[in-house]
C-alpha cells in the first residue's frame, strides 16, 4: 500500500489548560495520564458513574500545562458539560478547538520512509511523539505504518505532497476500523461499556490506576466476570455503509442482537465495520436486517479476542 494521507475534519481538539491539568484528567479518565509528556501520547476515556462510555480520546501535550485530547467533534461539546462540573474543583479550563490545529492522518507501508523524508524528526515506538514548531506527529500503531499528525499555520497538510498522496477520510476512517479501534460518536454517547469494545484491549484503559466515575463498575468486570459481548471486525455486504449505532440481527430475528460501531470502505474497496454483540449472535450469523439476503462475514482483528 502506498503511503497517503487524509484531512480529518471529523476529528477536533479539546484542549486542557492550567496548572491543575494532569491532575484533573487523572482523576476522570480510565487511562493514566501521568504518561502523558512532550513524547508520548496516551489512549483513554471517560465514562459516566455507571460505567458507560461518553468519550474516546488521545492526549497529547501541547505544551507544559496544556493537554489537546482529539476526539470527534460530534462529542466535544458533550465532553466540555460532562467534565464542566468537576473541573470548577481544580485550576483548569476547557476549550475547543480554538488555535487553528488540524488533524491529518498518515498510513501504509511507506508512511514512516516518506515522512522522514519531509519531516526533521519521526517517532519510532507506539504512541511516541515528535513534534516542531506547529506541529506534533504521533505514531499510532506499533509498526510505523500509522501515523496522526496535528499542524497549525503556517503549517499545511499540502506539504505532505507528493510523498504521501492525498486521500479522502472515509479511507483513514475504514483503517482504524480495520485495526479495531473504536470510536465513540454522537450517536452512541454512554452506549457501551468499555470491555463491549475492546478498550480493555487496545490500550484505553490501566486497571492499576485509581479511581475515576465508573472505575467500580468497569474494574469488577474485568476482576470478576466476563464481558457478555465483545467487538469484532466484520466484512459488509455490498450496499449503504451502516451509521454508527445502527443495530444488527440473526435472520428472521425483529429484535436486535448487537449495534455497528464504526464502519468505512477502505482504498482497497474493502466494507469493513466493528460489531459489538454476543458470542451466541455472531454464531448465529449477523445480518443488517432480519430479512437480508447476506450474513457478515467475521474477519481477523490484530489483537485476540475472547469470546465467551
């Protein structure tokens, strides 16, 4: 595959500053955000006292005090009133997007070689940063085959070119379905449990951390049971790529089994989608209604799942 890149405007910034900052997102997120520094980059989220997911994240330090979480722009302002009432306890405040910063994602084979090529500096371990002035480069997967890149003026994506060939979202969107990493939309804010979509998997959460809203809930299920539904990659059908939220059934079957996740087509024309259902549901054959003529197809995710 060649190395592309795509303009990601369904991705934004939420931005935490003051000298309180490590300490307030510490408290709230399921990740350790102690590990956040000018090299290195942390998945996390923030769920509701129930457990419940309401936001997916990667913090970034933009600078000493001052923590950019990317997430979609569909859940910040969301995100802003969830922690609005916790953060009138510490020096912090909360921001959108408001310094011009874009994101920009960077795959395939030749993404590392070709942004060395155009960059001073390029990370080399999974969610190790490099950063210039204006910009910040955060490796996404453990390979450098995946990259996130935030710039702001005078930087513009337009420099990439023609190393890395410019490509729509929707196809950077399809390769994260593809690597198994959810993603929270509007549509599915406090849908899920973590377990139900991976994040005790794919690095979201550290269960040696203390507490935070949902911690009693989410560290009991991964201590003393097991999550009755789980995440997987399936392959679509022809036709409509499915919104986020949207539910899944067996054949014949009215009532729902399971909800899509995300779902994309890649360059390649693959129709890929992340399913969270029960075992006995995927064993039964998931379709995107009772009557469809086609069963999802499971496909291999690149970290093992247990299915129970």
């Amino acid at each position: 595959m060649s190395a592309r890149f795509a303009l990601l405007p369904a991705e934004g910034l939420l931005h935490i500053s003051g000298p309180d900052t490590i300490r307030f997102l510490h408290s709230q997120a399921s990740a350790d955000l102690r590990l956040v520094t000018e090299g290195q980059a942390v998945y996390g989220t923030f769920c509701t006292p129930q457990g419940r997911v309401f936001c997916d994240f990667l913090a970034i330090q933009i600078a000493a005090d001052h923590v950019a979480l990317r997430m979609r722009n569909s859940i910040i302002d969301h995100a802003i009133s969830a922690l609005s009432r916790f953060a009138m306890f510490s020096k912090v405040s909360l921001q959108r997007e408001q310094d011009g910063w874009q994101v920009v994602g960077c795959w395939g084979d030749g993404a590392r070689d070709a942004l060395t090529g155009l960059l001073d500096t390029v990370p080399g371990t999974s969610l190790g940063c490099a950063r210039q002035e204006n910009t910040v480069l955060i490796q996404t997967d453990a390979t450098g085959q995946q990259f996130e890149y935030l710039l702001r003026e005078p930087r513009s994506a337009e420099q990439l070119e023609p190393g890395l060939i410019a490509t729509p979202a929707s196809a950077w969107e399809a390769e994260q379905v593809r690597c198994g990493l959810a993603r929270i939309e509007a549509a599915t804010i406090g849908e899920f449990l973590p377990e139900q979509l991976n994040y005790d998997l794919t690095g979201h959460i550290n269960f040696r951390k203390g507490c935070y809203p949902g911690q009693e809930v989410i560290a009991r299920m991964h201590y003393k049971g097991k999550a009755k539904r789980r995440m997987i990659l399936a392959r679509l059908p022809e036709g409509e790529i499915p919104v986020a939220g949207s539910p899944v059934y067996n054949r014949g079957r009215d009532q729902p089994v399971g909800n899509i996740v995300n779902a994309g087509i890649t360059v390649d024309d693959d129709r890929l989608a992340l399913v969270s259902c029960t075992r006995r549901a995927i064993d039964e054959g998931l379709q995107l209604a009772p009557d469809a003529a086609t069963v999802l197809q499971q496909e291999d995710l690149p970290y093992p799942v247990e299915l129970n």
